[in-house]
C-alpha cells in the first residue's frame, strides 16, 4: 500500500518511461480543475502517475476511446459532452452507467474498457460530509435533466430522498421519471422549490454572464440548501441571490471532489487522500462548505 509522505522537490516532477498516464476529456476541458486534485493525491502517495486535461470535439468521442486503447492509458475521467458517446464506445457498463446512459469515468480490466459513473455518488458524500445533510427523508428539488442531473436523481433517491424533477423542457423530466420508474422520484412544477429542504442546479445556466437565472429566487429562503453544480464561477448569481435570502450554499467543488476520490480508487485500488485533493482545490474539509 502507497502511505503518505512530504512533498519533496521534483518528485516526479516529469514523466518517465514508467508513468502511468490517466486524464479527462471534454469540451471544454481547460477550465478543469481534475488535473490539480488527482496529481496533489499523486504526489502525496508517492506515485508515478500523471493526469493530464485533453480537449476532444464533439463527435470525437469514439475516436478518443479508440487512443485510450491504443495509448494503453490506465484511466478516463469523462466531462460533457461526451458521457453518453463513451458509454456507447466502451466494452462494458457498471449497472448505475447502464442505467443512466452515461459515463462520467473508464477504467481497465486488461484489454477490456468498463465505463463507471461516479457522479451521483459523489454528489451524496459530498452533502453528507461537507453539509451535514442525510439525504434519507429529505424533500429534494433537482432543477435540470441532464447527465449530472440524472446521476444526482438517482443517488438521491436511492439513499431515500424524495425526488422532485424540474426542468423548463417538462417531457424531459418525465423521460427521466419513466427511465428511472422509482416511487420516490416524480415530475414537478418550479413552484416546489418553496418546500424543498435541498435544491439542487444542475443546469448549465450561471457559467456564462449573460445567462438567465435557471428559476425564480424568491422561490428560495432561510432553512433551505441550494447546492448549484457549477463551480466556474465559484458563485453563480442563482447561488448569490439564495444566499441573500437565508439559504445555505455550495457550489460544485464537493461533489468534484468526492466523485474524484471514488475515481481514483477505482484506478489505483488505494484510498485516495481527500484532504490534500480538497487543498488542492481551496476546499477546506474542516469546515462545512455552506454559507
């Protein structure tokens, strides 16, 4: 087993002939911030391992599964839009990658490529350990319909939650509603936002200036959590407004952070080191991420 040690001076600070190479597709993908949490746990566990950030085109995305093969690189992270293309290009899926049609992340059995989805559970560690809420019982709003909006539906209700669904395009809910056929998981109007204790914005709207709010404010108040997935603007002005009103915020960070940390075990098979990856990131794990 790695344990954990100093950072020393150009310790690994180039690849060799033995690195083992894993990294993160997308597009964009410049703007991520995998690159720095997987090579702080690389580092700090003393491993010959590099992550690297590859931009891939849309319709590229089989090609790239492709070089993953031919490159023998040991892992993928997979970010939009290519999740539901990969789980398409790979030899097998995990049973939550099947049933959501989507992989957030490849790993190796041999010359097998599986696609995984470590989204959802992400999501649900991160609310547990950085914002003391158990989903079990808890009344949740999800706005979007989405890939992360899907893996976050289905973690949720899986570990108990009622589910509401809202997105702008309501036949995409109730497509997801249908998929998902879960008696805690429903379709709802944005007014249900006012009853929900967690509130989850899994839409892209809040990443450029000039987007519209993805729902009405004022629907949002004190004792309630708004956790926008979002983390690039670390607040988005959604997540400025409900703080404004008494809600507890968070952004995407937690949840990036702990379906990191799932990745990396499946990858290496050792516990990844959480707080250096959070560090990494400027995500204090001592304290709780809501405001």
């Amino acid at each position: 087993m790695c344990r954990e040690k100093p950072l020393r001076m150009n310790e690994f600070a180039l690849p060799t002939a033995t690195t083992k190479l894993v990294a993160v597709i997308g597009d964009p993908v410049r703007h991520s911030l995998s690159p720095v949490m997987f090579n702080a746990a690389f580092r700090t566990l003393n491993m010959d391992w590099l992550y690297v950030a590859l931009p891939v085109k849309l319709g590229s995305s089989r090609a790239a599964i492709d070089g993953i093969r031919a490159l023998d690189i040991a892992g993928l992270s997979v970010t939009t839009p290519h999740k539901e293309a990969v789980a398409a290009a790979v030899d097998q899926l995990s049973p939550v990658a099947m049933k959501l049609g989507a992989v957030n992340c490849v790993r190796r059995n041999g010359e097998v490529l599986i696609g995984e989805n470590t989204d959802g559970k992400g999501f649900v560690e991160s609310v547990r350990s950085s914002l003391g809420i158990e989903p079990e019982n808890s009344n949740v709003v999800v706005v979007g319909a989405g890939g992360a909006a899907r893996a976050v539906i289905l973690a949720l209700a899986e570990a108990g939650a009622t589910v509401a669904v809202v997105n702008r395009t309501k036949d995409k809910a109730e497509k997801i509603v249908n998929q998902m056929a879960m008696e805690n998981i429903s379709t709802s109007g944005f007014e249900s936002i006012s009853d929900a204790d967690l509130i989850v914005q899994a839409t892209p709207l809040g990443m450029r200036n000039d987007d519209p709010l993805p729902f009405d404010p004022n629907l949002i108040g004190q004792g309630q959590t708004l956790v926008d997935l979002i983390y690039h603007p670390q607040r988005t002005p959604i997540a400025e407004s409900a703080a404004a009103r008494g809600a507890q915020i968070a952004n995407g960070v937690g949840m990036l952070l702990y379906q990191a940390g799932e990745q990396f075990r499946i990858w290496t098979g050792e516990e990844p080191p959480l707080h250096v990856m959070a560090a990494a990131v400027g995500l204090d794990l001592s304290q709780n991420t809501g405001e």
